[in-house]
C-alpha cells in the first residue's frame, strides 16, 4: 500500500489552505504553538481571518498587529505568565487601529466547542458559566433543562456550547510521516479534537519520518493521516514556545513581549525585521543564530521502548 | 537570617502552605501556588498531589518550572493527559480538593473577575479572562485565593464583571455548582475565610502589626470579623529554610 505523501513548504500550505475571510484554528497549550504557520500567514498577508486559540498569546498579538483577523475567540488573552499582549489590548479597549470582535469563553468552553465540533454534535454541556456574566456579552453560552432526572431526581438545569468547525486548523507536531500520521509526546492539549473539527487539517512537525518509525509506536500517534491535509516540515517552528525534546522554551522572548508590543512603532518594526524581512522560517531561524540556539538545546530522557508482541 | 525577615512572597506561600493542611490533590497555577503546594508536600501535606491545568498530573520536576507547561514538569512526570480528560473527567469529575485561583477583583460571596476593568464591551483594561478559573471555580472541593495586593479596588462590593461565579450566584442561575467556592483568601494583611454556600468572606487571621481595623480599610466591603479571630504565626525558620533551600533555591518566585 503506498500511501499518499501530503508534505509541501510552509509557503504552499498556507497559499493552499488558509484564505481571506477563513476560520482558523491554531492549537497548542504553551507547547508546540505553531507561531512559524502564524508567521506565513502574516507573510502571505491573509485578512479578515476568525481566529480561534484556546490561549491567545504572542503569535495572535503579531497576527494581529498585521492587520489579519478581525475576529478573535479564546479563553485566555495574555502573554503566558510573562506579561501583556500590547496589540490586543489596543484592539479591545480603544479599537487601534481597527477594532476587534471578540468572543469570550473559559479553557473548557472552547475544549468542548472542539469536541461537539469534532464530533458533529449540535452542543456540549458542561457544569461551567453559572452565576457568571459570560453568557451575558456571549449569546453562544446557552442555558438548557436536562432531558434526564437530576441526582436528586428533579429537573437540573446546565450550559452548553455550540460546535466549532474551523476552516482549517493547523497544529505543530514533533513528527509525522508523508502521509500525515502525526506523532506528539509531553502535552498534547487539545490537538486532536480541533484537527477532527476542522474542514481541513494542516500539520506543521519538527521532523518527517519514514512510516516505519511511526508505526514502532502507534499509540503515540495523536492524529491519524486521514485527518490530516497538509504536512510541513519546519524545525524550531514553534519558538518561542517549545517541543519537548527537540528544544526549550525562550522565556527570554515572553517576557521581552510586553514591551515590544506596548509600542506599537516597535511592533512594527519587529515584524518588518523578524517576519516580512526574513523569506521562511529557514531564514528567521538562521537570523537567530547558532550560539541563540545553543542556549534552547535540552539533554537526552529517552522513554524505555514497550513491547507491542508481534504473533508467532 | 529571621524569621521576621521573611519577604511578602515567603510569607504568602508559607501561610498557603499551612492551609493545605491534610488535602490530596490541588489544581495549581506558576507562582505563589505551586510554592505554596511544593512547600506543603515536605510539611503539613506529605500526600499532596499536584495536578497542573497544562494536563501534568505527579510532576517530579528537576528544576523550579517557570510555566504551568515547563518542560521540565513533563520529563519524569506520573502521568500527562490531553485536556479534554484534565479539564472533563479529573476536573470535573471531582477529583480536586483545592484550586487555587488569582483575580483582579474579588467580592464579599468570592466571585472572582479577571476578565476586565470597566464594561466589557469598552475595557479600561482587558486583562487575560477565566483560563480554566471558571471550571475551577465550579468543580473543585473549595478554592484559595492568593492576593498579594490588599485594597478597596480589589475587594470589592460590585465586581466590574464575574468572570468566575462562586456556588451563591451558580444557584441563583439554577446551576447546582459541585464545590464550595472560595474558601480561603489569603493577603498581606490576613486571611479571610467562608466555608461556603450563604456564608460571606470574614476576617478569620491577620497577620502580626496588622489590626482588624487595617484590613476593614482595606477592603471595600462592610468585612465582618470571625468571632475566634486570630494572629497568623510568622513564617518558622524552617518554613523559611525550606522555601528558600529546597523548593525555590534559584529564587524564581521569591522576590
């Protein structure tokens, strides 16, 4: 069976599968943020794009600052630990330049938006928003009756989300093979149910492998190649955040953020340099440097293999 | 070096520490709670497991993480898993005695905002929003707040907006919340406490110099005081020794 090889660059994947006007879904929790996809995105000068991100951090706030999105929805818009995002916040509270629509949810609001969105299911309740003033500037959080006597056998009441189907998603991976077997260890956020949501699936990994190096260890697999449409091979893609056992994180640049953000003449003179100014990510990588790279680099933790049997 | 020289960081996360007393698992956020939980697994919590929102349950980390998703809370971790089980079936399935949870502004009943300063729809300030503070708020046991800043603007009679609603507003919007809300805040003056449903935040401890009357200025709600109200212990020097040796060494907290 040979199967169908879906790598390309960066540059053709995003020309293929992120258009003007798409929803688009970058997911990663702290880890493997696909911030190179962000970048050509911002290169290929997309507009009008709805972005969903669970946690909305320094690849939104550049997206955003470059005149991309119109609409942002998430549950948590801050740079990390670290500080704020400088252009959100222009957005959000003084419309600079443009103002910004902004739906808001919690972390397991937009997990069970990706869920009900994979699974094609009309809405997911879950035991969040009571009380709170969410469902009051967000008309999506909607209370229902239970169909099904509650534990004290009266009727109970509980929210529930809508489906988010992106347009397209795009997640960053430690590897995949050709065809898209994408592998991740360390956190794997919420990867999987916001590729199967999406219309299309656009898969950004630190390494392609042969087929045989995935299938050693299929469990470890978190989204098959059926899922997948795109994938890009693109090392240290994912800096400033990190790939568990490829490199660290640059908590230098997170907490760098909030004051280049803040000024906006300096933001725009850090995408001119650092995202227009460089072709790929080949380029903003080389930019950086060896001795930069050096200090990101992590020691060895090998796991110890399993045995998966194989019949006699 | 004193006891008496602790700063306000070793002073919040050993009072955090001690109320951790005899729990088992705590949801905890970077900063003051994960010193505050690492300081109580080596004292009044020996079984304390600390289960961290990026999906990293048992953490045995070889350096003080600087994120909730530090890398070095995965190498060597018990277990990691996918968000949607962290947040559905440990969160919210109950598996958590205590979360602990910052905010910008807090309320008599515990109601937390951090989602914005004035109307939402036109913020003077748009700060981050729940993360998982809401879930956490709904499902967890009982839930510590860390304040380091003690004032009217922050304790606040009306919150600007309720990102994260204790069980008092969860039932009045018909939703039967699993926990008891906040249960605990801790500050630079004292703790108050409220066990939970119907019951506001009362002054249960302040700390040494500090005078009930210091704290109602504070806060900017009529604060009652509990009637067994108490003078918080310093920081021992072994708390201290601890935070300072063991679980901070590299002083990425402890300021």
């Amino acid at each position: 069976m040979s199967a169908v090889d879906k790598t390309m660059t960066m540059r053709e994947a995003i020309a293929a599968h992120v258009h003007d006007g798409d929803t688009v879904s970058l997911e990663g929790f702290t880890h493997l943020i696909p911030t190179a996809a962000g970048h050509e995105i911002i290169r290929q000068g997309r507009r009008d794009l709805t972005v969903i991100r669970m946690t909305a951090d320094i690849v939104v706030d550049q997206m955003l600052a470059a005149g991309c999105v119109s609409k942002l929805v998430s549950s948590f818009v801050g740079n990390s630990s670290a500080g704020s995002l400088g252009e959100l916040r222009r957005r959000v509270e003084s419309a600079r330049p443009a103002p910004l629509e902004f739906e808001e949810y919690s972390h397991y609001g937009m997990i069970c938006r990706y869920i009900a969105g994979a699974q094609r299911l009309p809405f997911y309740p879950l035991r969040s928003y009571g009380g709170s003033d969410l469902p009051e500037v967000n008309s999506s959080l909607r209370k229902v009756t239970s169909p099904y006597p509650g534990p004290d056998g009266g009727t109970e009441q509980i929210y529930v989300v809508p489906p988010v189907n992106p347009d397209v998603t795009i997640v960053h991976a430690q590897r995949a093979d050709r065809s898209g077997n994408t592998q991740i260890w360390g956190l794997t956020g919420v990867q999987a149910e916001a590729v199967y949501a999406a219309r299309k699936a656009v898969v950004v990994v630190e390494e392609v492998v042969d087929g045989e190096v995935v299938r050693s260890d299929p469990n470890r697999t978190v989204v098959p190649a059926h899922a997948v449409n795109a994938v890009v091979e693109c090392p240290r893609g994912a800096h400033p955040s990190f790939a568990q056992g490829y490199y660290d994180r640059d908590n230098a640049f997170y907490r760098s953020w909030s004051a280049i953000s803040k000024d906006k003449e300096r933001l725009t003179a850090w995408l001119a340099e650092w995202v227009h100014g460089t072709r790929d990510h080949a380029e903003y990588v080389a930019k950086l440097g060896e001795e930069f790279w050096d200090g990101l680099v992590v020691g060895e933790a090998m796991s110890l293999p399993v045995n998966y049997g194989r019949r006699l | 070096m004193t006891a008496a020289a602790a700063t306000s960081s070793e002073l919040l996360s050993v009072v955090a520490a001690r109320e951790l007393a005899a729990r088992r698992t705590v949801f905890a956020g970077i900063g003051l709670p994960t010193l505050a939980a690492s300081l109580a697994h080596l004292t009044v919590a020996p079984e304390l497991e600390i289960v961290y929102e990026s999906g990293v349950c048992g953490a045995h980390p070889s350096h003080l993480p600087e994120t909730i998703a530090d890398a070095v809370l995965i190498t060597g971790a018990e277990a990691v898993l996918p968000m949607p089980t962290l947040f559905g079936s440990v969160l919210q399935g109950g598996h958590i005695d205590v979360g602990f949870l910052g905010a910008a502004q807090i309320d008599k009943w515990g109601n937390l905002n951090s989602s914005v300063i004035g109307d939402w729809h036109h913020p003077k300030a748009r700060l981050p929003g729940s993360g998982g503070a809401n879930e956490v708020m709904a499902n967890a046991r009982e839930v510590f707040v860390v304040m380091r800043r003690h004032d009217p603007r922050s304790f606040t009679e009306r919150l600007d907006f309720c990102t994260s609603p204790g069980p008092d507003r969860a039932l009045a919007d018909g939703i039967r919340p699993l926990g008891a809300g906040v249960t605990r805040v801790i500050t630079e003056l004292g703790i108050l406490a409220r066990e939970g449903v119907g019951e506001e935040l009362r002054l249960a401890a302040v700390h040494p110099g500090v005078s009930a009357d210091d704290v109602r200025a504070a806060t900017g709600w009529e604060l009652k005081t509990a009637d067994d109200l108490t003078v918080v212990e310093p920081p021992t020097e072994a708390e201290l020794a601890l935070l300072r040796e063991d679980v901070d060494p590299e002083r990425v907290y402890l300021r």
